[in-house]
C-alpha cells in the first residue's frame, strides 16, 4: 500500500546530515540525492544511457509541460512516462503548480484550482489538486507532488498566510483524489514564504496528513541564501525522521551541501543543464566559462579532477569550438559534466556522512570552489 | 611510401559492382562504403562511440570549416583531428574548393588560387593547393583531397574545359605540396562537368600522375540523376581497378545504391543529417517526416524493419514530441537512425556483391521505397 519508503542509516556526527535509501517501485536512491530534470520528458541533450552512465538514480519531469505537450493522455497510452521516454529507474513529477506562477499567462487563483493561458498557444487552460492528480496518475511518476501555491519573494505576511492555508486544504484534495496509492507516492509540499511561524504551521498541517515524504517548496525563488538556510533550519525539526525531505529547485554545489547538512535527502533543479547550454561549466576549482579566449588553445580537460566522459575524452579547446560553431555536441559535452559534477558532489557527500566528516568536506569544497561565504552562491 | 591501399575482393556477377576494403593508417573500411560528414570537426549531435556503435568505418571532416574555425593551427597543436575530436577511425578531409564555391563571398579565382571572403566574419582569405595540402597535413586526415574547382550545373562547354585543365594542373602543385605522403594518402579528384570528353580527359590527365585514390567530383549538383550515372558510366572505366573510388556529396538511398552498380567504392553526403534535423526520416518503405499529425499517437517504431539504437527503444510518437517541442535528443534519435539507415544499406549492398545479386537488390530496395524511376530519388 505504500509505495516509496525511506530508509533511515546513520547521521553525520558533524552535522544534521542522513544518509539513507529511498525504495521506489522502480529502484533504490540512495540520499542524499540530486535529481536531473526533464521537463518535456527528456533531460535536454541526454540520452537514458548517459543518465545511467553518470549514476543518476532518479529524474525529474514537470507535469505542467506534459500537459500542455504532448499531453497527458498521449504518455498514458504509450504505457507511461517511464516506457515513453525509456527510463525505467524512478522518477519524480511536480505538480504543476510553480510552472503555472512563473510559465503561464493571465492566471487566476480561486480556492478550486488556478485558470491560465498557455504559454504555448494561450489555450485557456485549468488546474486544481484534482487535475494535478489526474494528470500525474496518467504520468506514473513514482513520486507525485500536491498541487500548492508558491508565492513569490518578497510578499506580505497576509498573503502568504491564507496562501499556505490554502496549500494545506489543496493537499487534503490531493490525497482524496490520489488513485495509484499501490505504485505512486504522493509527497506533500511545506510551504509558508520566508516566515518561521507559517512554515512550522504549514509543517504540522502537513505531517498530520501523513504522506510518504515532504518537500520544501517556496525557497531558491530569489531570497538571500542565509534566509534559504534559515527556513531549513526552522522547518526540518517538524518534518518526520522516517519520511523522505526534498528540497524542491536547488542545485547550486554550496546549497546542495548546506541543505543536506540541515537534513535534506532529495534536491532538483535546472541549474546544471541550463548553464551548460550557454558553456558554463562546474569544476572542483569553480566556475569555468569555456567560451571565453583562453581556452582556445587550452588542451587539457574541463576539470582536471574529473573523470567523467568529457573529462576523459576532450580538451577545453576542442568544447570551445563546438560552442562557438554552434554544435550541439558541445552541449552534450558539457551537460554531462555538469550533472556528473553534481552527482559525483551527492555521492562525497554521502561518503562524508559515513565517515562522519561532512563539515570537514564543506570547508574543503568551499574553499576550492571558492566559495567562503554563503551569499556567493554559484 | 603508401598510406592507403585498395584491396580488391569481389565483382558482383549482376553489375559492375565490386567489395573490397580501404586499409588506412587507422584502420580498415570495407567498400562500398558510406561516409557521415562532421564538417567542423564533429558529426552533428553524435558521439563518436554512437558512430561506432552504428559502425561507421570511416568519417568526412571539411577543411574549409576548420580553416576558418578553429583553424588548422589549433587542431595540429591539440595532436591532429582524430585526437582533437576523440575519433580513431579513418578520416578523409576534403580540400575547400567546393566550399569556397558554394559557401564564400567576394571569390575570385585566378591561377595561383582562390581570394575569398569568410562566410562568417568577411575576413580576406586566400585558398590554393599548397594552402590545402598545408592544411590538411596539419589535420593529419588519412585521406586528402586536391584542391580542384567544381563548375557549377550548367555551364558553357568551354569554361568547364578551362576549369577542369586548371584543376589537372593544380592536382600536380597538391602532389608536389603534400608533405606526409607516408602516413596521409591523396586522392586526385576527376572533374569535366556533364561532358563525357572532358571527363576521359580529366580522369587520364589525374591517373597518369598516379595518386592512390581517384574522387568523382562535380556531380549531384542539381543535374538529372540520369546524366550522373551516364558520367559516372563514361568516367570509372579510364580509373584504374587497383585504387579507390569516391563519388563525393551523394547520400539518397537509390544513388548510393546506383553508384555502386557503376563501380564506386565511398560515397559522402550531408542529407541524412541535413534531414533528419528537420524530422525527415529513411525507412525500408520510404521517406516519413516525423512531424506529421499522424504520427501524436503512433507508438511503433520509426522504421519496423530496423533494429537502431532509435528504433529499439524510442516510438514514433515521442520522438514527434521532442521534435515539436525543440528538443535535441529527438535530433539525436533521427540522426542516428538515418546514418544508421545507409550504413545498413551499404552492408546489404556488400552483401549483395558477395552474393552476385545486386541487380536483384535493388529492384527489391526500389519498389519498397517508392523509387521506381531514378528521377524520382530522395
């Protein structure tokens, strides 16, 4: 009856830190995790097999896209999401609900759900917890997410208030109209802006529901990190210690440490692949923007630390003239790396869980990434 | 002293079609042979392992492009081409003489060369067969092409005959300029434009000088198809039995095919790539643009007779999606089936020639494509 579990297997004795496993129907993920995103149902550029390669456990795909495109109906019958896009590990949907604040056009909130124009073809178009559900049980997502309200940053305490209420009865919609409970985990989103009351509030209302896990929502939507951080800190100590806790649109290296520091156990975001389409790359030794001049006749690797197949098979020379000639290879190359980078960041930091020395990696990580304080961010 | 050697295997009982292989300084291409293009340095979207998982012996790179960009001085320095783009297979580079002709602005050619403008930035730039063998001596392909000029289709009797003495004359600067005979091979190129005298006299002018290789250029350039195979028909008996033969810039499935009836051994085109960026796909029964409203919820498979990477995993409603949504890896998917169609087609053509039915083959490939007539081609 439950369909995703979590794991428990130690705590960091340096931090707040878990290291544990999420069982799903479609395989284990070890946390804490980063999941690569797929918003049309692909991870733009990659193939399955490259995603497999770089030891991704599990992808993210957007709901509010597939529904506009192809549409839901159409992934329903070509046997769900997994066998439409050949991914047969987990995978994780949103909801719908950010991209319908930050996508669409001429939206309008009612306590039934959210209308809006596409952002495609300015369809009027209509979502609510029971849509969301619809369309999500069409998807076969392992993990499913409540349709919430975000709001945005900054906003006035009253309204985040009755928006995070609302977020809470959207929820009790959710799991009310929920039909794949046997092969589908339904996680609920803790919402509440940058206010401590409101996330402890949106918090209890939430674990009384009892879902299989929560997600953070709300944050990384332009507040300064420390406030990020602070929200963590304040929301984490009421969500359950046998639940799984993501922390929804983060992936920058320094948050993703910080935020499993603080007890998170599952990260996504666009980062990683948005940047690396305008040839900005990760390294051990920070940013690197392989577009620029100097690395014209710059034959060694990307990131001299990396053993990735781009590290491995090409130079910064070589990257850079793919970008510069338009080639998409050269995105191909360095979004592997990115989300190898990123990867690779997960599985050290969960080695440094086990050895019980996570803070040790922060300051180590920070410091050759350049990254002394929080504010720098990526 | 011989970089490349044609090893002769087998004439088909039903044509003159022969089987053979190419043995290069990288390795052994079995002929007839279909060549993909990575014009600068990389063919569009694939990796080179894809290349040969699809088995592709042997790729084009054009020296034009990476004269221009990144410029042949950064890919000798980086170790040569094969290293610059992690491909250890054979490479032939043509010379830039039809890119200077098709692509540049402001030409102006005279004895020495060619004075042109770059297509990319207007930068003056001067093309001639020392240039090109400089070039390409610094790529390091294992096959390189004469500098020759391509008249263009049509034109007067007398400027193709001046043209084409011209490039007889320039094949002796390439053979005097190339300074890697050891490990690089040049091939001379045959031109004489639609005119069955000019073209005996071209090919007898290039085999008295003796280059390991002989190309068939200046065809497939907006003549009927009847008129290239009369050239091809009047031109490959004065080339000798014991080098490789190159039909350049032919890629649709009845001219691969056509030509090795008439004694080709390589082959090259853009058109697979080309077309499959725009949806275009080869299937055993014909052309399918993959774009097509039919195709929403078709959940077969591109090409049922094929067993590609694309075709074993992918259908054809998903990959209209990633189309339709401006998704790369959907470019990916329809690259790779159609280079790995025509790689298939040149191994079914091989072993037609080993069988002694090539004939038979191709009426059978004809009427399932829809080619009853040669007019009617890709």
């Amino acid at each position: 009856m439950v369909a995703v579990k979590y794991e428990f297997i130690k705590q960091c004795k340096q931090t707040g830190a878990r290291l544990g496993r999420v069982h799903t129907p479609h395989g284990i993920i070890d946390t804490p995790t980063f999941m690569p995103v797929g918003t049309q149902a692909t991870v733009k550029t990659m193939s399955p097999e490259e995603l497999k390669a770089m030891d991704a456990h599990i992808i993210l795909s957007n709901t509010y896209h597939l529904f506009l495109r192809p549409g839901h109906d159409i992934v329903k019958r070509a046997g769900g999401l997994h066998k439409f896009m050949n991914w047969d590990r987990p995978i994780l949907t949103d909801s719908g609900g950010f991209q319908v604040f930050s996508l669409s056009e001429m939206r309008k909130i009612t306590e039934e759900g959210v209308h809006f124009r596409s952002h495609l073809n300015g369809d009027k178009l209509f979502l609510s917890p029971e849509v969301a559900m619809e369309i999500q049980n069409a998807l076969g997502s392992d993990i499913m997410m409540a349709f919430d309200e975000c709001p945005p940053y900054p906003a006035e305490y009253d309204y985040v208030k009755k928006s995070t209420e609302r977020t809470s009865r959207w929820a009790e919609r959710c799991l009310a109209a929920h039909a794949r409970t046997d092969d589908q985990a339904l996680f609920g989103i803790v919402q509440g802006g940058m206010f401590a009351d409101l996330r402890v509030q949106s918090a209890k209302d939430l674990t009384s529901m009892d879902f299989p896990g929560y997600a953070i929502g709300g944050l990384s939507v332009g507040e300064p990190k420390h406030l990020m951080y602070e929200m963590l800190e304040c929301t984490v100590p009421h969500l359950p210690a046998n639940k799984p806790r993501y922390l929804m649109g983060v992936g920058s290296p320094d948050a993703l440490i910080e935020g499993a520091i603080r007890g998170i156990d599952m990260f996504d975001c666009v980062l990683p692949t948005r940047i690396a389409r305008n040839g900005t790359t990760m390294t051990s030794n920070g940013r690197l923007v392989i577009r620029n001049a100097k690395y014209t006749d710059d034959f060694g690797p990307l990131d001299p630390n990396c053993n990735c197949y781009t590290c491995t098979n090409y130079s910064r020379a070589y990257i850079r003239h793919l970008l510069k000639a338009d080639e998409t290879f050269g995105i191909r190359l360095t979004t592997y790396h990115n989300l190898h980078f990123l990867l690779q960041l997960m599985k050290d930091v969960r080695q440094a869980i086990k050895d019980d020395c996570l803070l040790d990696f922060r300051n180590q990580f920070f410091a050759a990434y350049g990254l002394n304080d929080n504010e720098k961010g990526f």
